[in-house]
C-alpha cells in the first residue's frame, strides 16, 4: 500500500504505543484521526507531538465505552475525511494482579469491556468507511496473555479477564477478515512484554515488580529484552506496506516469550 494521502484512525493515541503508531504514520503522509480519553496530563504532550509533525491530524475526546459517542466518532470522520484507509484497533485495560490484587466486579468489567468489546463496536461503525477504500487495512492489538494467562514469570502482569479479552480479540480477528475480503485485510499483533505496556513506563513495572521479578521475565524472553516502541511499530508498518496476501493473522512479537527461556542442547552422540 502505498501511505501518502491515506487516512487512517487510531485509537488510544494519547501516549506509549499508539502515539508512536500515528506519528510514524504521520510521517509516512497520512491523515490520521486520532482518539483519546483518559490519561489527560498526557493531552499536551500528545498536542504538542502532532502539531509539530506538519500533517493533516485531529483529536477526538471519546469514550470508546460508549457505542453512541462511536457512532457520534464516525459520523465526524465520515464528514472530515469521506472513508478510512487504516484502523489500528489499540484500545485496552490490562489489570495487573500485582497492582490490583484480587479481583472485584468492577475492574474485571473495565478490562473485558475495554480489551475487547469496544474493539467490536469501533470495526462495527467503521466498516462502512473501510469499504469506500479501494484497499484498507485494519490491525488489532492483543497480548500474550491470551496463551500464558497468570502463569510462570508474568504473573504479576496479567489477570484472567484481561487474558480472556485478549484471546476473544482473536476470533474478531479471524471474523472480521471473512467479512472484509478482499479488499479489507484484517491482522493482529499480539504483543508480548512492551514499554508502556507491560514493562517500562508503567507503574507497575517501576514501582511494583522486584528486581527479581523483572530478571526473570528477561531470562524468559529469548530476545534478552523487552519490546520497545520502535518494535511495534515496525510490525505495523510492515503489515500496512509490505504483506499484501496476509488476513487473518496473528503476528506474534514478544521476543520469544512464549517460547520460554530455555535453549536447545547439542544433539547427544546416542548409543547406537
């Protein structure tokens, strides 16, 4: 696909990933619509990294929990910007068991609702703009949480609603690229240990975990390391540009994680 003078919409745009993913955007020659809610001693920030990308943007305040202020959102995009190019569905609430605790109703709603329901109710309302497009785009983010769940090193990261959202995110993934074919391509990137995600920059990497914790979901990646920004949004870019023939999808990138830590021995001389 070639980017310059396509519009694209992405969600939780405020900071961390979905920030970086419209302002690599931006700079490819997009118009983007960008989509914010809470987080707001981030607002100027974010204000200030777009008015000084010299592209064509706007920001929306919208509750994305709200399925009339989506419709209201698409309505504004369809009368600013005529059809949508690209959807980057990055919309979630991840509760840390080591943050939060046990569970009360009311955080595992938050999670559930936000990770994945909202993520259905934006492709709803957005489909129709997707379809004006001669060839359009959509990528979902999940986690792997939705294979590893409350279990090994990342236990204190993941709770059991947020790990179930993120799986259903899979089946919309899988859905949604019936649906849109062909001339909507439908992926997902299910995202492993990332700043501003899981690691770096959240609370509960820098102030909860241990050293001790945070060593052992390094020794568990392969990779060495957690995912960075940059990662992420390589893989989209690389989803948008340069796979053509991939719908329906599921790009793995945690550095290995779920493989786990351990390696391959030198093959044994055997006894035959």
């Amino acid at each position: 696909m070639e980017l310059k003078g396509k519009t694209a919409l992405v969600l939780g745009a405020v900071k961390g990933i979905g920030r970086a993913v419209a302002l690599a955007l931006v700079r490819e020659g997009v118009r983007v619509a960008l989509t914010r809610h809470d987080w707001h001693d981030s607002f100027m920030e974010m204000e200030r990294a777009f008015a000084g990308s010299g592209s064509e943007y706007e920001i929306y305040d919208v509750n994305l929990l709200d399925s009339e202020q989506i419709g209201n959102l698409k309505d504004k995009l369809e009368e600013r910007f005529g059809a949508l190019d690209i959807l980057i569905n990055n919309i979630e609430r991840g509760g840390w068991p080591a943050v939060h605790g046990e569970y009360i109703q009311e955080q595992w709603e938050l999670e559930v609702a936000t990770t994945l329901r909202a993520k259905r109710w934006v492709f709803n309302e957005m489909l129709p703009l997707l379809k004006r497009s001669q060839e359009s785009v959509v990528i979902n983010f999940s986690s792997i949480a939705a294979i590893v769940g409350r279990s090994g090193p990342a236990a204190p990261l993941f709770n059991e609603g947020y790990s179930a959202a993120v799986r259903g995110v899979s089946l919309l993934t899988e859905t949604w690229a019936r649906l849109g074919a062909p001339s909507i391509r439908v992926n997902e990137i299910m995202l492993g240990i990332f700043e501003s995600r899981h690691a770096q920059g959240t609370r509960g990497w820098e102030e909860v975990l241990t050293d001790g914790e945070k060593k052992a979901i390094i020794d568990h990646t392969p990779l060495g390391r957690t995912g960075t920004l940059d990662d992420a949004v390589k893989a989209v870019l690389f989803i948008i540009k340069d796979a053509p023939y991939m719908t329906g999808a599921v790009l793995r990138l945690d550095g290995g994680y779920v493989l786990g830590g351990e390696r391959v021995p030198s093959m044994p001389s055997g006894v035959v």
